[in-house]
C-alpha cells in the first residue's frame, strides 16, 4: 500500500484520533483532558502532514506546528513533575507517553520543514523544494537532491542518528500499542490513580454511555490510531 493510498489512510486515522480524544475531552477532567487535548492535536497533525493535498504546504509552517507540539511536550513534563512530587517517582510515568509523542511530532515537522537544518536534508538529501512532499512523496524524496552541503549533510553521521532515532520512537508506539491492548483486555483502563492529595481524574457521567461509548475504549483507539500512524509515518521517514 503505497502513494496516496497510503497518505489518505493515515489520514482516516488521524482524523479518527483527533475526534475520539475530542469526545474523550468531553468525558474526563484534569490530567485526562489534557492527554486527550494533546492526543487530538497530533492526530490533526498527522492528517494535515499526510493528506495529499495539505502535504506539499505542511512544511511552510513547520515553525507553528513544531511550537505547538513543544508547548505540549513541555507541558507534559511539568505535569508529570508535579504528580511526582505529590505522590511519588512511580507517578512520574504518567505524562510520559504525551511527552514522547508531542517529541516525535516534533522531529517529524522538522523533517518535513526543508530546511537546510532539517533532519529531512539528512535523510534524503533533500534540497529544500516544498519539503519531502508529504507521505505519499517521501519514496522519491531522494530524488531531488542538488549536491553540496545536501550531499555533505546526507553523506555524515547525522542521517544514521536521524534514522536511529525515528525507528527507536517507531518500536516505542508499537510496543505501546501492545501494552494499552493488553491493559484493556484485563480490564485496566489507563486512568491515572489518586495521588498524596487525594486527587484523581474523574469521568463525568460515564456510566450513563452505551458500553462501547466508554472513556477506556475511546482511550484505546486514540492509542491504537495514533499509534500506528506514528510508527508507519516514522518508518516511512526512516527508510
């Protein structure tokens, strides 16, 4: 499945992402809203980077996108700081997933951005002409390299340590998409637990929901959408 094929697909599935978080927003409080926050705008970025159409253009306002996503990513990380301190290191993984995956939209804009910085230059030796072009292009975005300091760039050590890093984030999503299946089928549904203060997210009128409107099956999708379309549009810029 290749072309724009698969570019349209990832595009379903980030669509998917971004409205089952938006319903999951609609559910949950707290730390919970603002995963499902996080969740929903990488899944519109995803589409927006994938979809044929948007592709071509993502890279024009890789700047934005890649403030956004830091903003999340740091986010995160204040979050997790701070449900550590009240209830211990063993809380501190809670806010991790949203920190690497707002870290990995992060480097696939910069990838996308055709800048003569970008880890796009070193990996395919791009020189700069509308970024990779989307996914549907990035088999042939080798193809359009000029020589210089693009060939200098692709030739060094940078573009194994690009690669090294997309296939590591790519094997973190799939292994993660393992463990939220293997956490719904014995009944866990990822909720975070109540901290030192007594505190814990709190599902607003769950129970009145069909049982397939639930917050741990919205959950689940919004993991198993995101991530599969974060390891299949990192291999892609990997290969």
């Amino acid at each position: 499945m290749t072309g724009p094929l698969l570019g349209w697909t990832l595009v379903v599935l980030g669509v998917g992402v971004a409205g089952g978080n938006l319903l999951r927003m609609a559910l949950v409080r707290g730390w919970a809203r603002f995963e499902a926050a996080a969740e929903a705008v990488m899944g519109g970025g995803m589409a927006v980077m994938a979809a044929p159409p948007t592709a071509a253009h993502y890279g024009t306002y890789s700047t934005w996108w890649a403030a956004v996503f830091g903003a999340f990513c740091l986010g995160g990380v204040a979050l997790s700081v701070r449900h550590a301190a009240r209830g211990g290191l063993k809380y501190l993984r809670h806010g991790g997933h949203v920190v690497i995956g707002s870290a990995a939209m992060v480097l696939m804009t910069l990838a996308m951005s055709g800048t003569t910085s970008s880890p796009a230059l070193a990996l395919a030796g791009s020189s700069g002409h509308g970024g990779m072009l989307g996914m549907t292009g990035m088999e042939s975005a080798g193809a359009h390299g000029h020589g210089g300091v693009a060939e200098a760039a692709g030739s060094g050590g940078g573009a194994l340590a690009w690669r090294v890093a997309f296939w590591a984030l790519a094997a973190y999503f799939v292994i993660f998409m393992a463990l939220a299946v293997r956490a719904r089928l014995r009944g866990r549904d990822g909720a975070l637990p109540a901290v030192a203060d007594g505190t814990r997210t709190r599902h607003r009128h769950a129970r009145r929901h069909p049982s397939v409107l639930t917050v741990p099956n919205a959950r689940l999708a919004g993991h198993v959408g995101m991530g599969g379309s974060m390891a299949t549009m990192l291999l892609m810029m990997a290969a």
